[in-house]
C-alpha cells in the first residue's frame, strides 16, 4: 500500500505533516482544516485496517469520533515505538471544552481556536507513525496547492469575521 503524496515532479513525499504546517493551516481556517486532516487519517485507518467507515462522514462529525481516532493513533504509534501517554479521553475532554467555548459571544468565541492543542497530540503520534513507516521519504515541508486554497478560504472567512466584529461594535 503506497501511502505516499507526490508532488507535480513526481517526488514522493512522507505522510508526516510538520506541526507548524498543521497549526498555519489551522490558524488561517479558522479551524476548518482539521475536516481534510480528519478524513486523511480516518482514510488510513480504512485502508490499513479494512475497516467499514465513511472517512468523510467521521471527518464532518470530527468531534464526536476524536475520541477512536486519538485511541487508534496512540495505540499505532505505539506499536512503532512512541513513547509519550496520552489518553484520547483528555484529548477528547478538553477539545469538547474549547467547542463549548465557543458558544460565548463576541470575541471571547474565538478562544475555541485553542481546540488545535489537543489535536496536536494526536498529530505527533501519527507524524511518529509516519517517521517510522517512511523513514526514507522526504517531509514535504512547503505549501500544496490543495493546502494554499485552503490558507485562501481561511483568509477569506477571517476577513468575514473581522468585518463582522467590527459592524457588531
């Protein structure tokens, strides 16, 4: 099973997203970037495991199956090695603490974006499978063309909220 991306130059790089590539993408989307990196995982898992699942489906209702994902990437990574603890029902608590956040109004919302902490961790276990399943392979550390229509659209929606909470004043 080849699981490696390739470029237009036909180079084919590792499946490790580097944490500052993945908060950038975060950041710029206003937190919509974790629905394209959930499905990625989730897809994995599919494929890797034959299992029965909609990728998609789990990535559109990414919060309420964080808590597998997390559990199926700690216990991946440490089948290869990795060292660090982390339960997925932490990871899961405290992003359901950040999304109820956000339901606090004006800019005290945005404090949701701190959601990307938890997901962090489930990040660095699957960079650690990664490392350890395509050793050989480059990391692709520069922006896709995928990932910069996302950094646009993400533009697009912090515009729509600076302008939102400029009108509310």
């Amino acid at each position: 099973m080849n699981q490696s991306i390739k470029n237009s130059e036909n180079t084919q790089f590792s499946n490790v997203m580097p944490v500052w590539k993945f908060c950038t993408l975060y950041l710029f989307t206003g937190g919509l970037y974790q629905l394209p990196w959930a499905h990625k995982q989730w897809k994995m898992f599919k494929e890797r495991e034959t299992l029965n699942l909609s990728a998609w489906f789990r990535a559109w209702f990414f919060p309420f199956y964080l808590y597998s994902l997390a559990q199926k990437a700690f216990a991946i990574a440490e089948e290869q090695g990795y060292r660090e603890k982390h339960s997925p029902f932490w990871v899961t608590l405290v992003y359901w603490i950040f999304l109820v956040l956000q339901t606090l109004p004006s800019v005290w919302g945005l404090i949701s974006i701190f959601a990307i902490l938890p997901l962090i961790t489930v990040l660095k276990a699957m960079n650690y499978y990664w490392e350890q399943q395509q050793p050989d392979l480059p990391i692709q550390e520069s922006f896709t063309g995928r990932e910069i229509v996302w950094i646009i659209i993400g533009v697009i929606l912090w515009l729509f909220i600076i302008i939102g909470l400029l009108t509310e004043s």
